[in-house]
C-alpha cells in the first residue's frame, strides 16, 4: 500500500516535505517500508492559497497524512511586533479546510517541538537533517517542513529504523 506523509511550514513562502513508501504490514502488526522517497519544495508568492490546496490534492495518495506547523502568537513585547504578518493563519486554514473536505487526518505541531528535535542554530544546526542527505541550502521553509516530517516520522510514528539507520551516536 502506498503511504505518505506531507508536512507543511506554512506562510508568505511555504515550506512543504513529503515521505513516500511502500509499506507493507505483517501478522504481528509490524510494517515494513520499501522504495522510500523524499522531496522538498517551496511555495512563493503572494496569495499561494489556491496552489496549496492543489499541492495536498495532487500529493494524495492510499494512506496519506498531512502534518502543519501551528500558529503560535507570544506577544512578549508589543513594540517587536508591530510588523506581525498573519498570513501563515490563511494558509493553515486552507490546510484545514483540504482535510476536512478529503477526510484526510491532520496532525498540528509546533515550531518548537520541531526546532527542539532538530535545531536550525547553534553548534548542531542541522546536522542531523544533513546526515539524512535531505539538506538543501537556499530554502529555509523547506526545511522547516522537513524538521516538522522527521518529527512526525520519529516521534509519532515510532519510525526509529530512520534514528538508526541516519543518526548512529
């Protein structure tokens, strides 16, 4: 059976990740995953709602999963914020609205729990998402969708094969 998950870092750019694979489960309720595939890209421009929803639709598959990066506004000092932008809010809503249409399940994470699994600063910075050969430079949205899919992947659906098989201490 064909399965796959996207994830999604929605906003003016965003960001989106998708897992492909073959899955195929046994008696014991294991699953097996063959010829995997991974792809990243960038929605852009303004007003990409249309684009988004065509992009979950055409990525639908047997099994098909959809994870978003949630919104989350810390009004910690006003005067930081004066420039907000809450266009990521559009997009999610698109998000939502596909999946409640589809019947397509959706898992909302945010960007901490995906950032704190896979840190984009510091002296580890995306070290574990290079180590996987799914780095691609240039595109910081993309990324952050794929931090949000790897979490999801290791976290969620318990794939700790991806742990061994990338990320051997």
């Amino acid at each position: 059976m064909q399965y796959r998950i996207i994830a999604l870092d929605p906003g003016g750019t965003t960001g989106w990740a998708t897992y492909t694979a073959e899955r195929m489960d046994n008696d014991e309720g294991d699953s097996e995953y063959y010829d995997e595939k991974w792809f990243q890209g960038q929605l852009e421009g303004p007003e990409h709602h249309r684009r988004l929803y065509d992009l979950l639709e055409w990525q639908r598959v047997q099994e098909y999963h959809v994870v978003c990066e949630s919104f989350e506004f810390r009004n910690l000092d006003r005067r930081d914020r004066d420039n907000i932008v809450l266009v990521s809010r559009e997009y999610i809503g698109v998000t939502k609205l596909y999946c409640m249409n589809e019947q397509v399940p959706l898992t909302m994470q945010t960007a901490s729990l995906a950032k704190g699994f896979l840190p984009d600063k510091g002296p580890h910075a995306n070290k574990k998402i290079k180590a996987a050969d799914l780095w691609k430079p240039g595109w910081p949205h993309a990324m952050d969708a794929t931090r949000h899919l790897l979490y999801y992947l290791v976290q969620r659906e318990n794939r700790l094969d991806l742990v061994e098989r990338w990320w051997k201490p």
